[in-house]
C-alpha cells in the first residue's frame, strides 16, 4: 500500500502496527515536517529514496504528496476481543454498517481517535478497507485507532452486548434527539452506509435509535459528519460528568 503526506507518513513510521518499507522524497525545497520524517525512518533504518517531484507526482498518481510518500508493506487489523479485554476507561466503539467511501472512513476513523473510541469495526464485504486515501484522509490515525473487520456486523454487535455495551444506532426517522438521550453509558455508535443508511437487520440489534435534529429542508447528514456529531456529543457528556464529579469531591 502506498501513502503519501507528512502526517500520515510520520505517523505510519512511529506506529507498530504497520511496516513501512521504503520512504520516497522528493529534491525540492523540503517541506515543515520532512526533517522529523527522516530522522524517523533512519532511527528505524527505513530506506529512503531521493526523487525528483515529477517523478513523486507519477508514483502518486498527481496526490498532494507534501515531498513525501512511502510504502506501506502491511497493515494489522485488530482482534475485538483484544480491543474489549485491552481498553480503558468506559467502553465506545464505532461500528460502520458498509461505508463505501474511502474519505468518509478516514475522516471517522480521525474523528473516533480524537474522541477516544477503542476501536473501529467494519465489514468484510461491500465496504472500503484501508487503503492509501483512507490514511490519508484520517491524517495517519488509522495507525493508532484500532480497526476491527469482520465478516458479519450484526453477529458482532451481539457480541459486544454480551459484554454489556449498549447499541446506539444513527437514523433521521428515530424519534429519540441525540441530546435528549444519556450517552455516559458503555457505547457502540452504529453508523450506516452513504444513502441507504443502517441495515434491517443491523437496526433490529441496536438497543435505541437516535437523529440528530435538522432545521433545513435536507434530513440528513453526510456519514462522517453525523458521525462526528454522535461521537462529540458522547465525549461532551462524559467530560461533563467527569467535572461533576471532580466538583463534587472537593465537598
């Protein structure tokens, strides 16, 4: 897999949970960023290839490479029972129920890193896997975010309540305001696919549904955004229990 860009190839290089095996720059004036990149990679004696940027901009198919690329020989998905047996703190996860879009799964896989969720969970099958465009829409943070794939996304959700995690699921027809509902509970946040949204089947395993309110004439969100809108709501509470809490101790 080839990436490309600053962030994401400084974060793929400090990660364990990928190996990168050749890193490409380009001759011209480098970049804010670089200097540390090739410090990284000759601490862990990453070969490094110097090139000219129009020979950068064809290995990367003309992408905003930033001076730099490099390829990617694996990357780790993780295991969910590891991921429940391992996390900190109360549970959240995020569970994508067939997002197409490479962007979109980047942006939620950065967006669930900033937020603090366990991991990510996405299906075998009719959905994007990470790929050099996932990483670089999540800025790298696919390298720290664990990303769980499996074969059935409904089999999974089980599974995690049995593990007494509450299922919360996404849609514009749920009666229940995302606000109005207590988010500090253990949590998966179910996200469905561009246009057709949570699965029948996926929808029956999730405990409550919720929208988020709209007040223009379109009733929906792109999937990373309403994604991202669920997830900081999820945090807000929690942090503002935490401060209650923290309060309250002082008495």
């Amino acid at each position: 897999m080839m990436i490309h860009g600053i962030g994401p190839v400084y974060e793929a290089l400090r990660s364990p949970r990928c190996q990168v095996t050749e890193l490409w720059v380009a001759y011209t004036r480098r970049a804010k960023g670089i200097d540390k990149i090739l410090r990284e990679a000759e601490s862990r004696k990453v070969p490094i290839r110097h090139l000219e940027r129009s020979r950068l901009n064809t290995l990367t198919k003309n992408a905003t490479h930033q001076g730099v690329a490099g390829l990617v020989e694996r990357f780790d998905y993780a295991d969910l029972d590891h991921v429940l047996r391992v996390g900190l703190g109360d549970p959240l996860l995020l569970v994508l129920d067939g997002i197409e879009d490479p962007r979109n799964l980047g942006a939620l896989v950065r967006t669930a890193d900033a937020c603090g969720v366990w991991g990510v969970v996405i299906p075998k099958d009719r959905a994007a896997g990470v790929t050099g465009i996932v990483v670089k829409s999540s800025a790298g943070a696919v390298f720290h975010t664990p990303i769980m794939v499996v074969t059935n996304i409904s089999n999974t959700l089980r599974k995690i309540k049995e593990r007494g995690i509450w299922v919360i699921g996404a849609t514009a027809e749920a009666k229940l305001d995302l606000y109005r509902q207590d988010l500090r509970i253990p949590l998966a946040v179910v996200i469905g696919g561009e246009g057709r949204g949570i699965r029948p089947l996926v929808r029956q395993h999730c405990d409550f549904l919720v929208s988020i309110p709209m007040k223009g004439q379109i009733n929906s969100l792109n999937a990373s955004v309403a994604g991202a809108v669920i997830l900081y709501e999820v945090l807000r509470q929690r942090q503002e229990r935490s401060q209650s809490t923290r309060h309250t101790d002082t008495f």
